[in-house]
C-alpha cells in the first residue's frame, strides 16, 4: 500500500515548514541536500523532521497540509508536541460575538 505524508520540518533558524510528499526519507534528503535553490529550506538548513503523518490518499495529505499552513506557530507546536488539549485550545473562537463571550451568556440569559 502507498502511503502520502504531510510533515513538518524544524529548520535552523527555528521555523517550521509544512509539506507533503509520498517519500518521506527522500524528500527530507533533498531539503538538507538543498535540491532546489529557491526553496523556503534551502537558506535554513540543516532541517529536521519534527511531525509526519500518514494517509492513504493523496488529497487526504494535501487537505491537511494546507488545514496546518494556516496555523499559527504555536498550534504546529502543539501538534508536534501531541498536545491535543492545546491544539482544541487554540481552535476555539475568540471573537467578542461567540456565544461564550456574549454580554447575554454572564447574565444567564442563554
């Protein structure tokens, strides 16, 4: 069975990059190899692998790479970490109109 990976890297200089690729120890030897010079590792290298998780289809793969390249850095840290209770954490809306935050909710009126 083919698998297909969404990873995260830990860079040099502390960043993280998320991708996706179908051959994990291939892709994370061209990064340090600097394969393609005008890449976000190429400057930051050496990289290191910090997550990876397998799916069994590829769109499963790139739908998550894209969910987590629009975390913020400390919720990739949370997943790299498996701190799940802090990734639900930061997923909840925060917004003065959500019906936690509501004026109605403290007055018992919900």
């Amino acid at each position: 069975m083919k698998f297909y990976y969404t990873y995260i890297l830990s860079c040099s200089d502390g960043s993280l990059y998320v991708g996706v690729t179908s051959d994990i120890e291939r892709r994370l030897i061209e990064h340090n190899a600097g394969k393609y010079p005008n890449a976000y590792t190429h400057s930051r290298r050496p990289v290191t692998l910090a997550f990876c998780q397998d799916f069994t289809e590829p769109n499963q793969a790139i739908e998550f790479e894209k969910k987590i390249k629009k975390w913020s850095r400390v919720k990739k840290q949370a997943l790299i970490d498996e701190n799940f209770d802090q990734i639900q954490n930061l997923s909840e809306c925060r917004n003065a109109t959500h019906y936690k935050y509501s004026p109605e909710k403290d007055e018992g009126n919900l």
